[in-house]
C-alpha cells in the first residue's frame, strides 16, 4: 500500500509526534520510520500483525548509515484490524518513548544519537491520517 514521507521537518527533542490513521481488515503489518532520512533512521517501529515470522508483535530498529541495528521485539499489541490508531514518539538523544494506544509506554535507545527528528515516513497497512506535534 502507498505511504507517505514527509521531510524538512523540525520536530526538537521533547516534542512529541503523534501519527494517527486507520487499519484496514486484513492488514499485515506497517511501518512508521522516524529521523534523518532514509538511511539515518532513529526509529524503525513495525507493526506486524502476521509478517516476517511474527504475529501480533511491534518489531524496533535503527538504521544508522545505511546499516540496520540491533532489532527490539514488543508483545504488549493494542491494535485491531478495522479500527483507528495513534502512536505517540517522545524523544532526546539516548531514547525513543512510544506511547501505544491504551496508554502503555516503552522506550528504545536512540541508537542513532540524533537530536531532532527531519523525516518521517508510514507505509505499508495504514491508511494515514496525520501526524500532529505537542
């Protein structure tokens, strides 16, 4: 399914994003990258619903220079199939908050030491909506 990308942002440590959109039925898994650009990614947060060997599972990565790190597995899995969802990201440059729906938090480091947040990209089974700050 397209995504969508969004560069030349200015989102400073401490402000949080929120990124917010519909799950169709049948979705399989989706993707929310957040940092510099394509090859310089904070935070790779995958949602896979049944993908790569894992059901019900949010995979975490960075990408530092092109070169994934080390994978990070949540099972704590908020999401339903025909509903809506909003993920929040806090983050400075030791970790990544991400605020799930119903509340439950859980943090990974900023592998990548960025300080601030330049691009974002959703794709894959997720219709996005928006992206807000605060």
């Amino acid at each position: 399914m397209p995504g969508i990308t969004c560069t030349s942002l200015h989102v400073a440590p401490g402000v949080r994003l929120a990124v917010k959109g519909d799950i169709p039925a049948g979705a399989k898994s989706w993707v929310i990258n957040l940092g510099k650009g394509q090859n310089d990614i904070m935070l790779h947060f995958n949602a896979r619903f049944d993908a790569h060997g894992d059901i019900r599972t949010i995979v975490c990565n960075s990408k530092i220079n092109g070169k994934w790190g080390q994978e990070h597995r949540e099972t704590n899995f908020p999401f339903q199939e025909g509903s809506s969802a909003e993920v929040l990201f806090a983050h400075d440059k030791n970790e990544v908050t991400i605020t799930l729906p119903g509340n439950h938090q859980f943090k990974i480091p900023n592998s990548a030491h960025l300080e601030g947040i330049e691009y974002v990209c959703v794709e894959g089974d997720f219709n996005f909506k928006g992206i807000s700050l605060g």
